[in-house]
C-alpha cells in the first residue's frame, strides 16, 4: 500500500502538465479554447487527493492476486498471471480513479473554474453518478494497456536479470517500465481520446451515455486517424516518464520498506 501510494503521487504530480496538455489535445473544443498553455495545474488538486489511494488499491490487488495465481516454475503462465493481476487491479483502481479523473479532466479544460466548484456542479447536475461517468470506458483503456504494459515490464525485468546475474536493481526497473509504458501508451492512445470525450461531454449528448464503440465512430468521422490518436505524443511522452518514476519508485520504495 505505502508503495504504491508514493509512487502514483510521485509520477502524477511531476507530469502533471503534460497530462493537461494531452486532455486539452483530445477535448471536442481542441486545444486552444480548451485553455492552451494557460493553467496547466488546474485540476492538480482532485489527483493530489486521489494519487495514493488510487495506486495503492491498485498494488494491493496485483500483488495479492499474483500471489494466489500460478507462476514461478511454470514460466509460460507468468504472461498470463500477470494480465490477469493487472486487470483486476485497473477494476479495482477504477474505483477510486474515475471520480478523481472526471474532476481533473474538466478542471483541465475549464482553468477558471475551481476543482471544488466543478465537483459541486457535477454532483448537483449529474449526482453520484456523473463521477463516474467514463468507468466502464476508463476500465476499457486500463485493461488492454496493463495486458500490454505489465507483462512486458515483467519480461523486460526477467530478461535483464537473466543477461546480468542478479536481481535487477530499482534503476533498472525503472529502465524497463518507460520502455513498457510508453508502448503500451502509444497502442491504447484510441481507448483514451474516446474515455476523454465521454468524461467531458455535456450532460443528455449521446457521448455522455458512454459507449466507446459509438465515441470511436464519432471520432473517425469527424477526424479520422489524427483524431484517434490525438494527444499521442504527450501521452507517451508523459507514460514513459511516469513508467520510469512509478515502477522505479515502487520497487524503491518496497525494497526499502521490506
């Protein structure tokens, strides 16, 4: 839990504005009226509040549900148990993620307002419920990224383990998860644009009912290719880096804490 809690408030509080900037890319008003360069912190303070538990419940569950899968000496179940501990892990951390993102996400896009006054505006116009609008595509992204992300950070750390001798060290870790991320990150750029769109539509439009399928088609329509992957530069700029500092950080921190 302390792990994975120092970790997500680490690498979503230093990469914050590029965060901003591929959110303003994706939005349906595009990234000037969207605020530009102005505000770049705004909406930091609903990711300050959900960082830790966020990434904590996520650890949580991929750790434990590691332990109870098969893996270790049959090696060609690895793959598979670390997909399946990942994607439990996004279900559960989606939990805590999607109010704390639908907050920042428009708070991004709307620099004047306030992080509180957006969040009072939903709860008044949308209830309980507009918070978590964009779980089910939110999950829909997670889960195909950790299935590429994870694995692939677990066999780049074997492999490396392997080549030298030992046990790799936290850098290296590190090393590998911007390579993870960042693949990852450039593969599923679609899932977010269209988990984008529907956390920022208005309220009745058909993007608010939250159906991916048919915010993928909207978006191919009007913008085709570069639509899908709008943002994709920062996204994997901002995962790569964040794949450096959260699973350096994680290992890190648990080496230093066990």
């Amino acid at each position: 839990l302390k792990a994975g809690g120092v970790a997500g408030v680490f690498v979503d509080l230093i990469l914050f504005p590029l965060d901003t900037v591929k959110t303003r890319l994706q939005s349906p008003q595009g990234f000037r009226k969207a605020g530009g360069f102005r505000g770049i912190y705004a909406g930091v303070p609903s990711t300050a509040i959900g960082s830790f538990p966020n990434a904590a419940a996520f650890f949580i569950t991929y750790e434990n549900v590691k332990s109870v899968l098969p893996h270790g000496s049959s090696s060609y179940l690895s793959p598979v148990t670390h997909m399946v501990a990942a994607s439990l892990g996004e279900v559960v951390a989606c939990l805590i993620r999607v109010p704390s993102e639908v907050v920042k996400q428009r708070a991004q896009v709307s620099p004047s307002s306030s992080t509180l006054r957006i969040l009072s505006h939903t709860l008044y116009h949308e209830g309980i419920q507009g918070l978590y609008r964009g779980y089910k595509s939110t999950v829909l992204r997670e889960i195909p990224f950790s299935l590429v992300q994870f694995p692939l950070w677990e066999s780049l750390k074997d492999l490396w383990s392997w080549k030298q001798g030992h046990v790799v060290d936290s850098w290296q870790s590190a090393v590998c998860g911007a390579f993870a991320g960042g693949f990852a990150a450039a593969v599923t750029t679609p899932l977010d644009v269209a988990k984008t769109r529907i956390m920022l539509a208005k309220a009745g439009s058909s993007n608010a009912r939250g159906n991916v399928l048919a915010a993928l088609g909207d978006i191919w329509r009007t913008q085709g290719l570069s639509g899908l992957f709008a943002g994709v530069v920062p996204r994997m700029a901002a995962i790569s880096l964040g794949g450096f500092i959260f699973l350096g950080t994680y290992e890190k921190t648990r080496q230093l804490l066990l």
